[in-house]
C-alpha cells in the first residue's frame, strides 16, 4: 500500500516518528509515497488532522497519531508501532459526515466545526435558519458542528455528544442573552443558514480565521465525508 506521512513540522517527535516509521512501513510491505497514496498518517495530533484536511493534503482513509488529550486520533505516540500496523492491515474503516460552508459562494470544509463569534467583546445579533425555521438571538456567537465534532467546543458549551458515524448537525448558541436559543440537533441533510448584525470572527476547525461581514449569510451544510480507520473519535466499530 501507498502511505502518505503528514508531521507536524513544529513538533519534534512528529518530525522523527515520521523518519521512523518509513522503513517501519516498508517491513509490512507499504511504501511512503507523496502522490497517489491509498492511506494519509497524520502525525501529531488533532490539530494535524485538520489542518492536514484544511489543505487539501488527504488521500486515502486517514490514521492520526497524538498524544492521550487527543480525541480524533486512533493512536497516540506511545502507542506500539505494530498497533499502526494492525490499522492498515485491517482495512476497516468508518466514514464521518464532514461540514461545508459557503459565503458569497466561497466554499470551506470543516471535520469538527465552524464557529461564528462576534469581534471586540460585543453581543451580536444572530439570525438563523434550518428546517424547523428562522430564529434570532442575541450573543457571543453560534458553533455549527459535525457529529465528530460535538464532542469538543459543542458539547462544552452545552451541545449533544453524537457518535462520531452520526450523520447529524449540532447548532449551539455560545452565551446566549437570557437563554434565548437552546442547543439543537438537526438531520445532516439540513442547510443552516447565518446572519450577524455586525462583523464577527468566523473561525474553521479553530484554527482558520477569516471575517464574517455585516449582513453576509454563512450557510452550512453536509460537505464531502472524511474516511477514517476505525477507531476515530474514541469509538470503536463492532
């Protein structure tokens, strides 16, 4: 099989795991290819998932390596090589339902989620749309995410903890005035739809930034899934 190895560059032991796992990979008859690769070895952590996704730089079910905080990565850096070995082997895999926004037509693709939050410690006024209808509500912001995502920044702020194979949408309000808008769960095949009053932050898998505009909509909706080996999002297939 052809594996692509993802580091993350500003970590060593990332760094060096990679160099180690090359003739590693080659005793079980894999070879490390950039191009044309059948499996994607993130190595690092979460953050090097979604980055790694972010960039386009995926090919094949993805495997990632972390430490024991992390929580979309099958293994972590102390995890016995052969564990790396067994994954490939297995060939079993899950699909997860990844997230697509869109703002005057530009698209971007999210694992866990976007986040929408108002600039300069200001309330925002939020519009929102879904199947169920239009709301409104005044606060710090709105976290749109994935089932694999609701287990992070969703479900602290008070979201639903989803398996990672659900094909659903969680939208959670971030501090909102009076307690306006409650969390929701939404089909996957839903398109939710955001309008703010003033400029906000939109924020992609908490790690890219870019504006959200005055009276700009944002609308999410099911993206392109994400193949992961089992074993993603702590949950293990039977």
């Amino acid at each position: 099989m052809r594996v692509k190895l993802i580091p993350n560059p500003e970590k060593h032991w990332a760094v060096e795991m990679a160099r180690e796992l090359e003739p590693f990979l080659a005793r079980y008859g894999h070879a490390v290819e950039d191009e044309g690769a059948e499996a994607t070895i993130c190595i690092g952590g979460d953050g090097t998932v979604l980055y790694s996704n972010h960039m386009g730089l995926i090919q094949g079910p993805v495997i990632g390596i972390g430490s024991r905080s992390s929580y979309i990565c099958q293994l972590t850096r102390d995890s016995p090589k052969e564990d790396l070995a067994g994954l490939l082997e297995s060939g079993k895999t899950v699909d997860v339902m990844a997230l697509k926004a869109s703002i005057n037509g530009k698209e971007q693709s999210a694992i866990n989620d976007f986040v929408i939050h108002s600039k300069n410690y200001r309330v925002v006024n939020l519009e929102v749309t879904d199947n169920r209808g239009r709301y409104s509500f005044r606060g710090d912001g709105l976290i749109i995410s994935s089932s694999l995502g609701s287990a992070g920044y969703a479900y602290s702020a008070g979201g639903e903890k989803l398996a990672p194979e659900d094909r659903k949408i969680c939208i959670v309000p971030i501090c909102p005035y009076l307690r306006a808008f409650s969390p929701a769960t939404v089909p996957g095949d839903s398109v939710v739809g955001v309008k703010a009053d003033r400029d906000c932050a939109f924020i992609v898998d908490g790690i890219f930034l870019q504006d959200l505009k005055k009276g700009e909509t944002v609308n999410v909706e099911k993206g392109t899934d994400i193949t992961f080996y089992q074993g993603v999002g702590h949950y293990k297939q039977g």
